[in-house]
C-alpha cells in the first residue's frame, strides 16, 4: 500500500501552536530540546512494544513501526544539519524525501526491536548534540533545499515539533 506523500509546508509552526497535536512553539529552544528527546525515548520504545506495531491503521497513514523508523532517521538527519548549522556558515541542507526513505529503509518490515534500539542510539547522539549548543549558536542559520531559512532556535522547534506530532500520530 503506497502512502500518498505529505507535502505540507510545516514551517508554519514555527509561529503558532500546532491544532492537531498541541504543539507551542514557545516553548522550545535548543537548550530544552536534550531533556525532551531523552523523555520522549521510553514511548517509543513503549510504540514499538505494542503487537500490531507494524500495523497500518488505513491504507494512507503509517503504521507505528513505521513512524518510529522515519523518527530513529529524523533523529540521524537533524543530528547531521545541526552540525552543519554550527560548523558552516550559512549551512545548506540537501533535499531529503521522507516517502522515498520509507520504501528504501523498508520501514514497513523493520524488525521492531532492531528499530527501538537504533531509535535510542540516534536519539541519545541528537540529545547529547542539542546538550552541548550555547546561547551564543542560537542564530547560527541553515537554508532548507526548497528555501526555508532556520536559525538553531528555530530549527530546534521546527525538530521538536515533528517529534510531538509523530507522538500524537501514534497515540503514544
């Protein structure tokens, strides 16, 4: 079953709460983001536990095991830019297609327990690299392939509110 890509630009959430999963961006910044990955960890893991994990609730929406593997990889490409962020001036981002991951991680037959402790590994690196930014980064700024423009505060909610949402997605 194929899922019909989403091509919302999220980036409004950056500026108001989110209706769907109540989400407020001000709330976030890089110095809160490590303590919310680590705590969010357990319910994924919890997601991952459950036995129809791998189960598609419908035919357009992923099931849990596959939102948990798209989050383990949002985890790995967000750890990636925050350090190009921090290490280039004016970092670019190259194109990445969430959709096309999917079928090419095979999301849909990942084994469940493989997924939950590569979930933690690359949760714990994203943690430990949000842990070490300071203040003084926050403005540093990355230039997203279709030309959204993020500061480290931003893109640190704009992280943060894909997580919660995921979260929301899966009833966890």
């Amino acid at each position: 079953m194929a899922i019909i890509p989403d091509d919302k630009d999220w980036t409004w959430v950056l500026h108001k709460p989110c209706p769907e999963c109540g989400f407020e961006p001000s709330t976030v910044t890089p110095a809160t983001v490590s303590g919310e990955v680590l705590d969010m960890l357990p319910r994924w893991r919890a997601v991952l536990e459950r036995p129809d994990a791998g189960t598609r609730p419908d035919d357009s929406t992923w099931s849990p095991l596959e939102y948990a593997c798209h989050v383990r990889d949002v985890f790995s490409l967000f750890d990636e830019r925050l350090h190009l962020m921090l290490d280039q001036d004016d970092a670019r981002f190259a194109n990445w297609d969430q959709d096309q991951a999917a079928l090419d991680g095979g999301y849909a037959s990942a084994d469940p327990a493989a997924v939950a402790a590569e979930l933690e590994e690359e949760g714990r690196r994203v943690a430990a690299s949000f842990a070490a930014v300071t203040e003084a980064q926050w403005p540093r700024t990355g230039l997203r392939s279709n030309g959204s423009e993020f500061t480290v505060l931003t893109f640190s909610r704009y992280f943060m509110h894909d997580l919660v949402h995921h979260l929301h997605d899966v009833k966890a």
